[in-house]
C-alpha cells in the first residue's frame, strides 16, 4: 500500500502529454523532448523493475543520438549491457501510455463507478420533480433503484475484472518479488541536449518510486560508455569512465606493439581528423586524446555548434557531402564522423574542389575488421598448439541489414565469410552475431561491433598462454595476444564510435594501410534512399529480413518488376522505426539507375 501511494503521488507531478501516442521503438522511445517527463519517469519504473527481476544493474539513457537538438529520447540498457529485451517492450509501451498515475497503479473504475450513480441519482430527481402523482414518483423511485442496482453490479464487474491494473498485473506476470527484494540499481546517463538533466532527474524519481532502488547518475556521457558500464558493472569489473579508457588504452597499445616489423608507418604520422557532431563525443575525445600518445587527432565540432545540424554520422552517411567545419584544405585528410550520443562511426575523405566525400561507410569498417580478425584466425591455425588442438574450429559470422551495400555483401561472401542479414535494429544483429563465436555486425550507417563469445576468449587464453611458453614473440603468439586485445578494445555491450575508431586506427597502422588504400577493397555500387511520408506506416509489412513486403498485396510483384529493368538493381522498402514515413531504398549499376529505382518504388508507396 505504501508502495501504491508513493507511486500514485509520484506519477502525478509527471502527467503524460495528451494526445500522444508513445511506442518503443528500435531506439527506445524518441520525441520532441517537451512531451518525454511524463515517459522517461515511467521508463524509470520500468528500469528498476527490471534490475529487481534480474538482480542485476541495468542503465537508462536519455539521448535522442543523431536527431535534431529539440528532440530527445529514453532506452533501457539490460544487465548485459545489450538492449532491453524485447519481451518487455509492450510492457514499455503501455506504462508509457497509461492515461493517468492510476491507471499505473489503481482501480480507475472505482471513480467511473461513483459518477455512473450520480448521474443516475441526478436524472432520478429531475424525473421526480417533473411528476406530479406520488405513485408515478414511486414508479419512477423503484425503476432508479432497478437501474442502479443493475449498473453498480455491471460496473462492480469490470471494476473486478480491471483491477488487475499495469503494474499490478506485470510484476505478477513476470515474477517480480516487490517484497524483500534485493536492492536493485540504474544507471543513468545522458548526451549533452539541454533537455537532459530535467529528464534524467524525472527517470530517477521514477526508479527511486519503486522501494529500494537506488538511482545512480554517472553524469553526460555516451551511449556506449553507458552500456559498458551496466556490462562492467554486473561482471563486477570497476565502472567508471576512467577505467573504460584505461580498458580502451592499454588494449589499443597491446594492438600497437604488436604491429608487425617492415610495416609501412606513413599512417602514424598523418593526423585523423574527428566531427564529434556538437555532441557528447567532442569533451569524450578530448580525454582520450589527452592520453593518447600513439594517434595524432584532430578534433572538429566539439560542442560550439548546434548538435547534428550538418554534421556528424547521420547527415555524412545520408548527404555524402563535407560536414560544417571542414573544407578544401583538408583535401586527402583521414577524417572521421561520430553521430550526437557517438554510438556510430562512418569515415570520409574529401574529393577536390567540391563539396563531395568519399563515404568510408559502417560496410567498409566491418570489412576492414572481418578481414583483419581472418588474418590473426588464419595466423593462429598454422601454429603447432592450435593444430594439436584443432577439435574446435571457431566460427566466424558476420551480420548486416538490407541497407548493406551489395557490393560489400559479394566481397565479404568472396572472402569465404557466412553473411547473414537481419531487420534494423541493433537488437537485431546483435543477437544474431552473439550465436557466433566472433560475430562481426555492422549498419551501414557506423553502428556496430564485435562480439566474442566466452568459450572462444576461454580457448584464446589457453592457446595464447601454450604460446606465450613455447613460443613467446612468436607471429602466432601475436595473432592470439592481438585477437586477445582486439576482445577488449571492441565494445561488446553495444556499437560504440571511440572503440570502434581506435580499432579502425589500430588496423590501419597494422597494415601500413592509407584510407584510400581501404577504400579500394571494393566500390559500392551506387544507391539512393528515400522517405515517403505515410499516413499509417505500419500498413507496410515486411519478411526476409525487410527483403520482402507481404503488405499491401501487389506491392513486393511491382517492385520486382522495376528492379529487374536495371543492371545488378536491388529494391526494398520498409516502415521506419522512428518517423512516420516508409523507406526506399535502392541501388543499381549507376547512379542514375539507382535514383531511377528509389523514386519508382516510392512512387508505388504513395
Ligand atoms: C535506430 C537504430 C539504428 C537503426 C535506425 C533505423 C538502435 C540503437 N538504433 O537509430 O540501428 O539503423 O534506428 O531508423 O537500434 P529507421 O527505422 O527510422 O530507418
Ligand atoms: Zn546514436
């Protein structure tokens, strides 16, 4: 009871915006940051909850990443640092959604019930009054009675059958002891949007509103720093953002001195210029840089400006033109774009006299990584340690989405590599790239990562400490230490852009590697997306990993009849997971081919 009422008083000083309609979506919930107090306390609910369910830490992130500076955003990271898992996204959906504190946590009805009688005793004495004989007033009297009684049994009904309200009901569903519970925790972070620090307090009043929870703010941060802390936290590894740098650097430095000898360093000595987008990542890679001796950075759109607008991952990935901030002189330069909350990372460089890059996209960074952890298994399986212990073969997988350039996918499958394609999403490829024992996934828009599986790190020890006694020094034994490092630099909670790039450094210098030089490991065939703005977007739906639509009838049949007019052409469409619209997408042999493509597929969406 005492649980009820602090909740009840707690969730009234957050009323839910009206007329809006709240949904998890692949990036948690994301709107207008003047509509989200109400969502994000909630969300805090929920997060706690989940931490009591699990006995686990579990984070909560106030970001809205690459959208506009006005919007903002809330998702759960689960105790693996991962996702929240999606069993318990409807749960999100409807406590966001609740119409009113009590209906989070009280009988509604019971009110509904009150005014029904009223409304009956009101008509009752109008009617009396209007009579003139008693006994049509006495008629009238027992007919209120009858109607009453009737109505209160029917409302005492539905009163009984809701009162198995949100919460309630949840926490009965899903087994979560309320009662002597250990004491559960959150974790709370946030970009830089001046939304934020409201937000971030209204999620912690909802996780400290369920007993026992303890909400702890780590402060601005990015989003993958978040995740690997509820990942660090819950393996009982220190948590702070000083020991994800200390992990960050002493890996990066491992992957360094193990560079192999003759290698070419032009790459060294070349600074890697960085558009942080006016976000988190600009103050995050001026600490790294501070401690970072090996890599000259150059940091670019570090705050001043306004976050995302013509800057940062999103708008290079989608525009391919120069960000703010950067022009003709850094003609030939090595640059790179985090997005607002630096979870992804694409790289560039700038083509002559123009406005145009060349976008070094999520699908090269995993091309550029698959081939990198082949050589070091391939490394690793000519050494005498590994051959006398070959019953495991461990498999390598690599994940992408339909938005993968077709060219990247016919490169990787030349290389001998399983690919398999999954939704948008992050929760998506990640969990398929965890049924691997290194499962590499990326976006082509830079969100992605590498994960290893623990029965592949527990054999990489075991191999890496036979070498180290028989072999120390050894090429093998650098393969094995290098896999090793490569394990620990990489986030494996989620894509994170400061992991990712300094791995992308590390295997560039590795292979004495310019960023044209990576580019060259194939061209993309040219593409186009577009959006259509759609009254019901969810009218579309698709299979086969978004390859196919199976809704509206007929769509999937003229769609394949306009692809196969162009040469290598490829088309699909599908819901966006964050705005009301349906995307194209479409590439062929030629650019005009593909734009040709895109606008008659769009064409039959509208
Ligand atoms: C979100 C997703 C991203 C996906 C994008 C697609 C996460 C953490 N982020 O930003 O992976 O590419 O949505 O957006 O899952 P769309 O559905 O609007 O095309
Ligand atoms: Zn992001």
């Amino acid at each position: 009871q005492q649980q009820r009422s602090i909740l009840i008083d707690l969730a009234s000083r957050f009323p839910p915006p009206s007329g809006v309609q709240f949904s998890y979506g692949t990036s948690g919930f994301r709107t207008d940051a003047s509509l989200l107090e109400s969502t994000v306390f909630r969300v805090g609910i929920l997060a706690a909850l989940r931490s009591i369910q699990t006995g686990s830490v579990v984070g909560l992130m106030v970001t809205a990443s690459h959208n506009v500076v006005s919007d903002n955003g809330v998702k759960v990271a689960d105790p693996s640092g991962g996702m929240l898992t999606q069993r318990w996204e409807p749960f999100a959906d409807a406590i966001a959604n609740a119409p009113d504190p009590h209906s989070l946590v009280q009988v509604k009805m019971l009110n509904d019930c009150n005014a029904f009688l009223f409304l009956d005793y009101h008509r009752f004495l109008v009617a009396v009054s209007a009579m003139g004989h008693p006994n049509q007033q006495r008629l009238v009297f027992v007919l209120f009675c009858f109607v009453s009684f009737f109505r209160f049994i029917s409302v005492s009904f539905i009163f009984n059958m809701g009162k198995e309200v949100l919460l309630d009901d949840f926490v009965k569903k899903e087994n979560i002891l309320l009662d002597g519970a250990p004491s559960s925790e959150v974790l709370l972070g946030r970009d830089t949007r001046p939304s934020g620090k409201l937000l971030v307090s209204a999620s912690a009043q909802g996780a400290t509103s369920i007993m026992g929870t303890t909400a702890n703010d780590m402060g601005i941060l990015t989003t993958p720093q978040l995740h690997w802390m509820v990942r660090s936290k819950n393996k009982g590894i220190e948590a702070t953002k000083n020991s994800y740098y200390d992990q960050l650097l002493m890996s990066y430095r491992l992957l360094f001195d193990c560079i192999p000898p003759g290698v070419s360093d032009n790459n060294m000595f070349e600074k890697l210029i960085v558009d942080c987008a006016d976000g988190v990542g600009g103050e995050e890679i001026e600490k790294l840089k501070a401690r970072l001796s090996d890599l000259k950075i150059e940091a670019r759109n570090i705050g001043a400006g306004v976050l995302n607008k013509g800057v940062g991952a999103d708008f290079v990935q989608k525009e391919k033109i120069v960000p703010r901030g950067f022009g003709p002189s850094d003609f030939g330069a090595r640059c790179a774009s985090l997005d607002g909350d630096a979870d992804r990372l694409v790289y560039f460089y700038i083509l002559s006299d123009s406005d145009k890059i060349k976008l070094v996209d999520g699908d090269k960074i995993l091309t550029l990584f698959a081939l990198f952890i082949k050589e070091q298994l391939g490394i690793l399986n000519g050494a005498e340690n590994v051959k006398a212990n070959n019953s495991y073969q461990p498999c390598l997988g690599v994940v992408q989405t339909a938005y993968a350039n077709g060219a990247s996918t016919d490169y990787l499958k030349q290389l001998g590599l399983e690919v398999v394609l999954t939704p948008t999403g992050v929760k998506y490829l990640h969990e398929k790239a965890a049924e691997y024992d290194i499962g590499i996934y990326f976006e082509a828009n830079g969100h992605g990562t590498i994960l290893f599986s623990e029965t592949f790190l527990c054999w990489l020890d075991t191999i890496n400490n036979d070498l180290l006694s028989t072999s120390r020094g050894s090429e093998q034994q650098k393969a094995a230490l290098r896999l090793l490092a490569t394990s620990k630099l990489i986030n494996q909670a989620v894509g994170d852009a400061l992991s990712g790039m300094l791995l992308v450094e590390a295997i560039l210098l590795h292979w004495g590697w310019s960023i044209f030089r990576w580019n060259e490991l194939y061209q993309d065939l040219p593409s186009r997306q577009l959006k259509v703005k759609v009254i019901d977007r969810a009218a579309v739906v698709t299979a086969n990993a978004e390859t196919l639509v199976v809704k509206p009838p007929g769509i999937q049949e003229a769609i394949d009849v306009e692809t196969a007019k162009y040469p290598k052409g490829r088309c699909f469409i599908r819901p966006s997971g964050t705005e009301d619209v349906v995307r194209v997408y479409a590439e062929a042999l030629t650019q005009e081919a593909a734009d040709d493509l895109a606008r008659s597929a769009a064409r039959l969406v509208d």
